[in-house]
C-alpha cells in the first residue's frame, strides 16, 4: 500500500507525465486528428493513444517528439478476439514503433472462471510485446469486487507491468474505490492505472493517493486537467501519499 505519512507536490508539468492522452472513438474526422497531435506537441504528455487504424499514422506525426510515447490498444475495446489476433496485432505494433500497449482483457472468460484461458491470453500478448510496457485492461465496472481482484492477480502472474481499470467506453466511471480493490490486491507488484470517465484535478489526485500512478484521459480533460493545476496550485499540489515512480 502507498504510505500515506509522505508528502508529494506534483506540478502541472509532472502531472503531463502521468497522463495517457487519447483520442479513442470510431466517428474521429481527420480534422480532428490533426488537432489532436497540435495538442500533443503542444502539452507532451507522456503517451498517446489512438484508434488501431490510425496508430501508424500517429506514430509518423509524433516521430521527431521522443517524450511521447505512441500507445497501442490490442483487443480494443471488447477484449474478446482470439489469442493468436491479440499476438498479431502486438507485432504488428512492433513495426510502426509503437511504445507502449494496453490489452483487453477477455472480461467473459473472466467472469466464467476461465483463470487459465485469462492467463494465457495476456502471457501470449507479454511474451509478444518483447519488453515493451503492457497494460492490462479489466473493465472493472463490469465485475464485482472478487473479480476485479482475481483478474489483479492474473494480471501480476502473467507478468504484465500494469493492471487498468478500464477502456472509456462504459457508461459507468472509474471510482476511487475500485482503484483501492485493486492497489489492495496488486500491492507493489504491478503499477496501476485509471481510465474512465477521470474528467477532472480532485478525482485525479484522489485516486494518486489510492494508488493509481497512469491515466487514460480524453486529450480535452486532460488539457483541463493540467491547466486547472497551474492555476489553482501555482506552488504545487500537496498529496498525501509517497513519491511513485512514473
């Protein structure tokens, strides 16, 4: 668990590098992709996601900006594609440079008990990532707390670097508590990160103090996110949790 006798500032600046920006929807014009990377060459946040058909695209936009890393989303958003579409498009990623890859989890095998399927589905994509980070993405608005849980667990054995709450595209938002099941679950094995419905400053620091230390924000929300952060805490925003590396 985060020790919560520390204190952490975290500026505008330091806040960038905790955000993946994303610009995930299936009616996305082309206008609108080029103000995306305007905003990304602008702000620099850490990672960048995008729809699966545009990632080489992205990654020849953002090829001479080496601090963002361009995101890629296997099994997006419904995680249930077989196993050997899921490596596919892993190595696919491989040779567009892409950086960084966020799995679906396949939420129904899941919830049917199929720990062994579960498990080597996203071993098949880590071992396909070839030391590239993996973020495994549970849907958790989806399962009851036991779930969430096993799938934490599954996440760290199949050796993955994160555990994520979910996609953006369920109604229902991620909450502070789920980000607590999950950092009571993982520990300090496996990183964490929040994605959801996360539209504002307070709901992204209270989730820094249960845990969470990446987030999957929309590049409007996220753009509002660091703005309010320089201009309510020009000194800096004071969490009580202990510093966490990014």
């Amino acid at each position: 668990m985060i020790s919560e006798d520390k204190e952490l500032k975290s500026y505008s600046d330091e806040l960038r590098k905790l955000i993946d920006c994303s610009l995930l929807r299936n009616d996305v014009t082309l206008k609108e992709r080029e103000e995306f990377v305007g905003v990304l060459k602008k702000e620099r946040f850490i990672c960048a996601f995008v729809m699966p058909s545009d990632v080489a695209w992205l990654a020849e936009e953002m090829k001479d900006y080496n601090d963002v890393n361009i995101g890629c989303a296997v099994g997006f958003p419904t995680g249930a594609e077989p196993t050997q579409i899921k490596v596919a498009q892993t190595r696919y990623y491989h040779t567009i440079n892409g950086d960084e890859v966020d799995l679906v989890l396949n939420i129904g095998w899941l919830k049917s008990g199929m720990e062994r399927e579960v498990l080597d589905d996203v071993k098949a994509v880590v071992d396909a990532s070839e030391g590239k980070p993996v973020k495994v993405i549970l849907e958790v608005t989806r399962l009851n707390e036991s779930e969430i849980r096993k799938g934490c667990e599954l996440v760290v054995q199949a050796g993955a670097d994160y555990v994520k709450t979910g996609t953006g595209f369920m109604r229902e938002p991620t909450t502070v508590e789920h980000i607590r099941i999950m950092k009571d679950t993982v520990g300090d094995d496996i990183k964490i990160k929040a994605a959801g419905g996360i539209r504002d400053l307070d709901t992204m620091v209270s989730m820094i103090n249960a845990g969470a230390t990446r987030f999957g924000i929309s590049w409007q929300s996220a753009v509002q996110i660091v703005n309010d952060a320089a201009q309510k805490y020009p000194e800096g925003i004071q969490m009580d949790c202990a510093t966490f590396e990014i």
